[in-house]
C-alpha cells in the first residue's frame, strides 16, 4: 500500500459516497486508475465494505447500552459469538481482555426493548453474568481519524 492509496482509504472514510472522479482528482489519478486501486484494496481486504451512517433515533432506536458478558468457565467463545450474532440489537461485539470477555453495544427502542435483550443475553449458554451501563448521550460516534503513517 502507497501514499496514494492511503489517501484514497481516508477519502473514502470521510465520505464513502465520494465518486471515483472526485477521488482521482483529489489523488491526481484518472478515474479508471483509481477503479483499479480502490478494486485491489477490496480484494485485499483492506477495503470490507461501505454503508450509511444513520441517527438511531430517527429509526426508533432511542436506548443504547454496552453490556459486558462474563462466560462460564466451560464456556466455548466462538459458539457464545456464533449466537450473538443471531441477536439483532447487537451493533458492535468485542472480544475483550479483563473481568468481562465480551463488551457488546446494544441499540434498542426502550427500556422495556433493553430487559428484554439483557434476558436473552443472560439465557444464552455459556454466559455466566452480564453488566450494563445505559449511555445517556453520545457526544460522538464512528469518527474518522487519521490513519496511522505505516501501515
């Protein structure tokens, strides 16, 4: 990976709408070239994918909260994360080091919307306790930093 498909990868983080002739002329490359790099960086699995930012709450989603899970000792990780996956108002699942393994972040309608996940979690095997802190408001989110100067 170049200079220039650094820039593009930070182009490309700060507006994944940006068209292939706006990146080329901020890398001063034509559009078919930077086809071709932006295609490579994909491939590579630099690149894994593109999406909408979007208010939560404007989708009904008003309570966040991350929950950290504690396993049992018996517990097997990889099934505990294959059924997490299953549960849909999981954004975010870290596998972590500490008291917890999992620090998962959890968009819900409401409280009621958020017992009812914190029971699913506790019902599912291998989790041995969870803990919940309620986000109040979030000051930021997703932010685009500069990228490290090697990579």
């Amino acid at each position: 990976m170049d200079a220039v498909d650094r820039q593009l990868i930070q182009a490309l983080r700060e507006n994944g709408r940006a068209s292939y002739a706006e990146l080329g002329r901020l890398v001063g490359l034509s559009g078919p070239s930077v086809t071709d790099r932006i295609n490579r960086l994909e491939q590579a699995g630099v690149i894994t994918g593109y999406r909408a930012t979007v208010a939560p709450a404007a989708l009904g989603l008003g309570v966040t909260a991350l929950v950290g899970l504690q396993l049992s000792d018996a517990a097997d990780h990889e099934e505990v994360a294959r059924r997490l996956r299953d549960l849909e108002e999981i954004e975010d699942c870290w596998f972590i080091a500490g008291d917890d393994s999992y620090m998962l972040k959890v968009r819900v309608g409401d409280v009621d919307g958020l017992e009812h996940t914190i029971r699913r979690l506790s019902g599912t095997k291998g989790v041995a306790r969870t803990r919940t802190t309620i986000v109040l408001s979030t000051k930021w989110e997703n932010r685009v930093g500069a990228l490290p100067d090697e990579v």
